[in-house]
C-alpha cells in the first residue's frame, strides 16, 4: 500500500470513520481473544479469507472455516454460491430476466481481491462490491468486531482520542448511534440501542431479548476503541443506560 502522507497525530471523526472502513484490507491474520460481556472468552485465530478456528475458554477448539456468513445457507437454498446479499439478489434477478441456470456457480469475493478508494494516508474512502464478512462465531457482532464500517455512518463520534491499549496505538470515540445507523446485524450491532431495536422490529413483532417496555433502558452512547494498525474494534463499553452486559473488549496477540 502505497501512502503520501502520515496517519494523523490528532484524529478527528472523520478519521475514525475512515479507520473503521479499512479493516479488510489492513490484516490478514489475526490472532486475538475475545472477551464478551454476553459469552465469555474466546481465543481466535484468523486467516483471510474466511478460514478461522476457536477455542473457547473451556479448551474446546472448532474450526468455522469455509466461507462468509450465508453462504452455506443460501447456496442450499437456490443452488449457488452468492458474492453477497446484494449481488445475490442483482444475481437472482437477473437470472429471472435472462434465464440463466441458478446452478450455475458464482464465486466469493474477497474484500483482498479488489481495490478500495483510498485517502493520501491510505486510510479507506469507498469499498468496492464483495463478501465482507469474515466466518462468524456465535453473532454478528464477531463479524463487525473485525469489519467495523457499520460506524463510518449513522453514528455521531465525539471526542475522539489517540492513545494506548495493550501497547497497541488505538483510536477513541464517544459513539451516539442516529437513525441512520445500519449495523450488519440489526438484532446484534456493535451498538445496541433503542435505535437499532426500532428498525429490526419496524414490522411492530415483539423481540425475544430485549421486550419494547425495555428499550428505553438501553444505552444511547458507548465508548468505543479500535486499533489503528487493523482496524478491529477492541473494546465497547456503554456509558448509560441501565441493561448491562453491552460490552466486549479485543485482546491482539498477533497481526499480520
């Protein structure tokens, strides 16, 4: 990656945004523990693309390789492998305009095999079409741990900070999701909050965690740290609201 100019010292918003749409493109293996506040721990190593294996705090190991979030799903379903929900569908589409066979397969993206939009510090503008996700363990809120560009939108980042995690440099923001926040997962976002709940459960359904009598006690602001030289958010903590275990932090032991 070719850069003309230094991350900054002191980044403002727009930088942390610009931080969260890279992850893809600034590791390939990874090799961390997660804490969840929700789950426990977990110990991961991560090889892009999509080959992750597990080992949960009792020492039991399990491999979840073998492609993004879905595709095992929707490749039983209609008889193909999609490159992602929205090219999935232009797919679908098109094989109805066409009449192409749906057995016919198309092959993953990876997010390695095409070039983003970049700024002159080779931060992330614009991300070009493919599957994003990398292999998931329990929710998709593992997934937008490693892939966070659910918050370059929709979310009001405040005060943002430079510093130390673990002796790693790490970005921190004050993170007020808006309306327009749209989280990979509406019922598991990086940012739960009565925001979310909303539009998951715009159709007026009643949810199973969280009933509509308890969304006003979610948090409406977190604290939010992401590790600049990956990109993965390390840590989430909520700073109001009064339903607990919201939180997760990310240890890096490895990165390449």
């Amino acid at each position: 990656m070719t850069t003309t100019e230094p991350l900054p010292a002191r980044p403002g918003p727009d930088d942390v945004r610009a931080l969260a749409r890279s992850a893809p493109w600034l590791f390939r293996r990874l090799h961390f523990t997660h804490h969840d506040e929700r789950g426990g721990d977990v110990e991961a190593w991560l090889e892009r693309p999509w080959q992750l294996r597990v080992r949960t705090a009792d020492g039991e190991e399990h491999d979840v390789s073998g492609g993004p979030p879905y595709t095992v799903v929707l490749s039983r379903a209609y008889e193909r492998t999609p490159r992602g929900l929205l090219e999935w569908a232009r797919d679908t589409v098109g094989d109805a305009l066409h009449g192409t066979r749906r057995g016919e397969p198309v092959p993953p993206v990876p997010p390695q095999a095409v070039t983003p939009g970049r700024r002159p510090d080779g931060l992330v503008l614009t991300r070009p079409t493919a599957d994003y996700d990398d292999p998931m363990w329990q929710s998709y809120r593992w997934v937008a741990m490693l892939d966070p560009v659910e918050l370059s939108e929709g979310v009001d980042l405040r005060d943002v900070t430079a510093g130390e995690r673990q002796g790693r440099r790490t970005w921190w923001a004050t993170a007020v999701p808006q309306p327009g926040y749209d989280p990979r997962c509406g019922c598991c976002p990086l940012l739960l909050c009565a925001v979310t709940m909303a539009a998951e459960f715009s159709d007026g359904a009643e949810p199973a965690g969280v009933p509509r009598s308890g969304w006003e006690r979610l948090p409406t602001t977190y604290r939010v740290g992401l590790d600049v030289a990956t990109g993965v958010v390390v840590a989430v903590a909520p700073l109001d609201g009064e339903i607990e275990r919201q939180g997760f932090s990310t240890d890096i032991h490895a990165a390449g």
